[in-house]
C-alpha cells in the first residue's frame, strides 16, 4: 500500500484532457511543495515531468501541467496524444517519518 | 551530459550479498544528494534510501534498515548500495538517482535488476 493515493488507471481520447489526483496527508503533499510527477514507459527509467507542484523541467511538453490544493496534487496532461500512453508517479517529500520521501501507486494512462 | 549507470544486479540466493554501483558523470557528483529507488516486477516505485552530498548523512526506508548501507566516493563519483541478508521481496529493478535543487528527482540511471530466489 502505498503512502500517497493515485486512481489505478486513467484512459482518455487523442485531443482530450485528463488529470491524475494524488492524495497525500497534512505531513507531506498538503505541508510542502516539494510534489513531483514523473511518467515511466514500460522497460524504462522515469522522467521527470513536473516539479515543485507546477513547474516544467526544460523540454517537457506545455501538455503537462500540475496543480495543488490541500493535500491532493494533480497532474493534467491537454491534448492527449498516443505517446502519453504511460504510467505516471507522484512524489512527495514527507516530515512523516525517517523515510522522508513518499511515492503514490503509479497510474496507467490510456489513450484510447 | 547527466549519465547515471548502475551495474552490479544479478542473481542471488535468499541471504546472500550483492554490491550495486552507479557511476555518475556530466555534473559535479559532490555537489548533489543522491538516492536508490527500486521497482519490483509489476509494481509501483519505491524509495530505497539516500545519501548526503557529502556522505554524512543516510536514510532508509524501514524494510531495508540494518541490511542495506548507501554509501559514496566523491573522488571516483561513484554511488554504492551494498545489499546484505537479501530477500525474496527485494527482487526489484534498483534506480541511481540524482536529487535535484528543487527537491525532486531529476535524473535516473537505466536500472540495474536484482533477483533474489533460491
């Protein structure tokens, strides 16, 4: 069971726009801003998408938004194309315990 | 460049040892905290456990405390992730990875898979 809650699945249309829902605590995604998101191709490494809530790394589509509010983050994607079809990850730094770093169960994108 | 290679996976029986090693190159290794975050077949991320940019300081995810120790060479840029009493559950795809200024992760090597079976 992981620490932060993300729906098992998501599926959506070419051109359509989905969000992804990451539901934390008051002790890691609703106390800091330090929530990132990652998307992960079968047999490859993650790759950072977005970091601190809502900010794109260089070279990451404008398709990819994220947003916060209390202690549920949320990633967008707009325009859905074939190439999201992915699983995607949240992060969230954690005063919860020694572990310090909180991950969610991973959510498969469908484009249907 | 970043690059972050792991090596060192393979096979193992239930109890035994193994040494990963990430070699990192296209930044100043020094300057970063780094991490190990695994993945077993199938599953969700998991973090595994982080080192200080100066290696004075080291967490663990509660599974692997008292078996796995994390540890660095600045001078050979080098990560270290020495895996003793293994389990079965450890079997995982294990990730170097680079903490990045903005508290994420922004750089992960390609994985090097551990199994460990009887």
């Amino acid at each position: 069971q992981s620490a932060l809650t993300q729906p098992a699945s998501v599926s959506g249309s070419p051109g359509q726009s989905i969000a992804i829902s990451c539901t934390g605590t008051s002790s890691d995604v609703g106390a800091y801003n330090y929530v990132s998101w990652y998307q992960q191709y079968p047999g490859k490494a993650p790759k950072l998408i977005i970091y601190e809530v809502s900010n794109r790394p260089s070279g990451v589509s404008n398709r990819f938004s994220g947003s916060k509010s209390g202690s549920t983050a949320s990633l967008t994607i707009s325009g859905l194309q074939a190439a999201d079809e992915a699983d995607y990850y949240c992060i969230s730094y954690t005063h919860r315990t020694t572990t310090t770093w909180v991950f969610g169960g991973g959510t498969k994108l469908a484009v249907l | 460049e970043v690059q972050l290679v792991e090596s060192g996976g393979g096979f193992v029986q239930p109890g035994g040892s193994l040494r990963l090693s990430c070699a990192a190159s296209g930044f100043t290794f020094s300057e970063y905290w780094m991490h190990w975050v695994r993945q077993a077949p199938g599953k969700g991320l998991v973090w595994v456990a982080r080192i200080r940019s100066d290696g004075s300081m080291t967490n663990y995810v509660d599974s692997v405390t008292g078996r796995f120790t994390i540890s660095r060479d600045n001078a050979e840029n080098t990560l270290h992730l020495q895996m003793n009493s293994l389990r079965a559950e450890d079997t995982a795809v294990y990730y170097c990875v680079r903490q990045g200024v903005a508290a994420d992760f922004d750089y992960w090597g390609q994985g090097t898979l551990v199994t460990v079976s009887s």
